[in-house]
C-alpha cells in the first residue's frame, strides 16, 4: 500500500487534507474509527486509503484535497 512508505508526518499531513473534503458526519468518521480502534498510524492510513478509492491518489495530488492550505505548509515554507 502507498502508505506503507509514509512518515509519520506525511500520513498526518495527507489524512488532514482529506478528511477536510468530507463532510463531518458522525458516519464518515466511524468508518475510521471501526477500521483503527484506538491507534491513529492506522486511522491515518484508512482516510488515505479511503481518499485514493475516491479519488485514485493521494490528496496532496488529486481531486479537492489538492486544493487544501495547510497552515504546516505555510510554516515549512519558510
């Protein structure tokens, strides 16, 4: 999985990006929780992966997570 290759940053840094596409439903988000019971490295994977079977890649590359401004990314600019 394309995960799998990730640091840990990167998992937080592409989930942050899509779970701000979805809608924040109580439903959205327990689908992650059943995945990773009480460990966020596979919670942060599952959003991935969640967001490549939507959208075939990872956020930071396709669809609306693209367009998302993180304010980690303002700070690791300058």
């Amino acid at each position: 999985m394309i995960t799998d290759n990730m640091t840990l940053r990167q998992l937080q840094t592409e989930s942050a990006r899509a779970l701000s596409t979805m809608q924040a439903t109580n439903n959205n988000i327990y689908q992650f929780n059943k995945q990773a019971h009480h460990n966020s490295h596979k919670w942060y994977c599952a959003v991935i992966e969640w967001y490549i079977d939507e959208y075939g890649d990872l956020p930071s590359k396709v669809g609306p997570g693209k367009g998302v401004k993180l304010i980690y990314d303002e700070l690791s600019d300058q």
